[in-house]
C-alpha cells in the first residue's frame, strides 16, 4: 500500500484512542485498514469516521440479501452495494475494489462483479439503491434526498467523507499493479473475509470512543448511533477550517454549494482560478481544501510542499483533507433537511 504524502506510523506502535480504535477494528472489520491508518496524526477524526462506517455499514441489520426497506433494518448486502455505487460516483477506485471485494465475501459474486462493471444490478431493489447513491453526488441537480434508514444513509454519507480522504492520502490501487481488479482476485480476497463479514457487530460499539461536541445528532438518523457518530465526524472534521482564514472557509463553502459536485475537468486549472484572487496566505491551503471536496486525487506533491512550509506536521494535511471531505458530504447531508432544500431550490 503507498500512502501519497507521508507514511503513518505501524499499528504496533499506536497508543491512546489510536490504539483503542485499531483494537475494535481488529474485532469488528478486517484491522486497521489504510485509510483509517491515513486519519492516525489526528485521533479524534479517525474515531468518528471509523465510528460512522461501523455503526453504518457493520452494525446490527440482516447479514445477507432481502431485507431493504424504506426505514427498518437493511442487509449487509445493501450497504455494500451503497458503498459500491458511491464510491463509483465519487471516482474512488480503491474503495469500489474494497466493497467489491466484500461483496464476494457475502456470496453475491454476480452483483460484485455488476457493480465492478459500473453496470445495474438485476434486481431491482439493488438498482435502485444504485441509482440512489449516484444521485447524490449531484444532491440540487438531481432533487436528491433518501427515503431510506439511518444505515443506508449512514453508509452513503460515510464514503462521502471516506472516499475523498482515501483518494487524497492513497494511492489507488489497493494490491500491487492493480491485481484487485481482476475478478478472480477479487472472488479470491472475498473468500479471506467470509467469516468477518458474517459475525454480528452490536450497533453502539464504537460511541465510547468520540467526544461529545456541539453538534447533535441529525434528524435523519432517528435515535440510532449512527446520527451521534455523524454529529461527532461533523465536528472534528470542520475543525480542520480553523487552519484557514474565514474568507478561505466561506470560499470552500460557496464553491461546494454553487458546483454541486460536479466534476472539475481540469481540477488544477479550475482549483487555481478559484484561489487566485485570495490573499497569498491562503491560497494553497483554500486550493487543497477544493480538491479535497472536489477532486482529491489531483492534489499534488507541490501543493502539499507549499503547504508544508507553514504547515510541517502530517495532523495540519490531514485536517485539511478532512475538512474539505467534510464540507462535501455536509452539501449531501443538507438535502436531507427540508429546510436546507427549499433553501437550494430558491436558489
């Protein structure tokens, strides 16, 4: 696995709530996965994304197909396929590989490979949730919103912020020379994680491990866990804006708003326009925040080396990051609030 920008410390070598994290990841997932290795400078975001993705996407729920429902518990299946299809819309192509994969390791080697296609699943449940998840990169211009429970929409909105870290801090291939993308390897690694993807997660696991900040648990979530872990990422990932200036912070917000996710096709020329008449100070940390919501894997070394001569420490980039994934996956999550859409469709 290549990290982009740094080398985060072994799992070995964890302490604190690192090392608390890492252990429930052990019990409950495959171990400390690269891109909860890549949050580690800064404990407090990964706890609460790691707590997003368990209480989400691992957390109580039917372990296999047909249970998707508009509000009640969900299948292990639907969430991977949640996963899947948002990670497709967001250009992640290690985190497809991964759910795939898991995807095997539920049996569902058919739909694994549908999605691995970018193809629409036979049944129609499925489709949908794809067709949902896709939806939601573009939340004003497709009218998105979710008729579905705290899980799916815990699950959509965690690789939100998930994909856009990954494809910042990682490389993309999650096996050397991209062997992941062959379907045999693919079966194969599924088979590795059969039995881990069929034990039962208790929901609320993973609450200890955040801290309780201003933020309260949205109303999408009901009174599930997952709405308290998303309240927790909220409030340690937009702390990453206080590395930049309010004119910098009210840039990102306005450009996540007014762009709605599309994609740049330029990313560097588009991000460089859009911080060219901001102070010198903030210009490269405003540039990689945009990148971060918009198209992280074109931040590139040098914008990281400009933003190391005031910023040395690996923490201050993964803030950052974090910020601008967080920023992104808050437009998502304001579709979910009828207020915040009557707001979007006025404007």
């Amino acid at each position: 696995m290549t990290y982009r920008f740094f080398t985060p410390a072994p799992p070995r070598a964890a302490t604190g709530r690192t090392a608390q994290v890492y252990r429930q990841m052990r019990d409950d997932f495959i171990g400390p996965a690269p891109a909860f290795q890549a949050l580690s400078a800064v404990p407090e975001i990964l706890a609460a994304s790691w707590a997003l993705m368990r209480e989400a996407l691992l957390a109580g729920g039917t372990r296999l197909a047909g249970g998707t429902g508009l509000a009640g518990g969900t299948s292990r299946v639907d969430r991977e396929v949640v996963a899947s299809a948002v990670s497709r819309a967001n250009r992640c192509q290690f985190c497809v590989d991964a759910h795939v994969t898991l995807l095997h390791a539920l049996d569902e080697h058919e739909l694994a490979e549908v999605i691995a296609r970018g193809g629409t699943p036979s049944h129609p449940a499925h489709a949908e949730l794809v067709h949902w998840a896709a939806g939601s990169r573009n939340p004003r211009a497709t009218g998105w919103t979710s008729p579905y429970g705290p899980q799916l929409t815990g699950t959509l909105l965690a690789f939100h912020f998930i994909n856009r870290v990954v494809s910042a801090l990682l490389a993309p291939d999650l096996l050397p020379g991209g062997l992941q993308r062959f379907p045999v390897v693919r079966s194969a690694g599924g088979r590795l994680y059969a039995r881990m993807s069929r034990e039962r997660n208790e929901p609320g696991g993973s609450l200890p491990l955040l801290d309780t900040g201003p933020t309260p648990p949205p109303a999408w979530a009901t009174d599930s866990p997952v709405g308290v872990a998303y309240a927790a990422l909220t409030d340690a990932a937009t702390s990453g804006g206080d590395l930049l200036s309010d004119v910098a912070r009210r840039t990102v917000t306005a450009t996540v708003r007014w762009e709605d996710g599309r994609h740049p096709d330029q990313p560097a020329e588009w991000a460089g326009e859009l911080v060219r008449d901001l102070p010198g100070t903030d210009r490269v940390g405003t540039r990689i925040a945009l990148l971060a919501a918009f198209a992280p894997a074109a931040i590139s070394p040098g914008d990281v080396g400009l933003w190391r001569l005031s910023h040395p420490a690996d923490a201050d980039l993964v803030r950052l990051v974090a910020y601008g994934a967080i920023t992104a996956t808050d437009h998502v999550a304001r579709a979910l609030d009828p207020a915040h859409r009557q707001e979007s469709h006025r404007a």
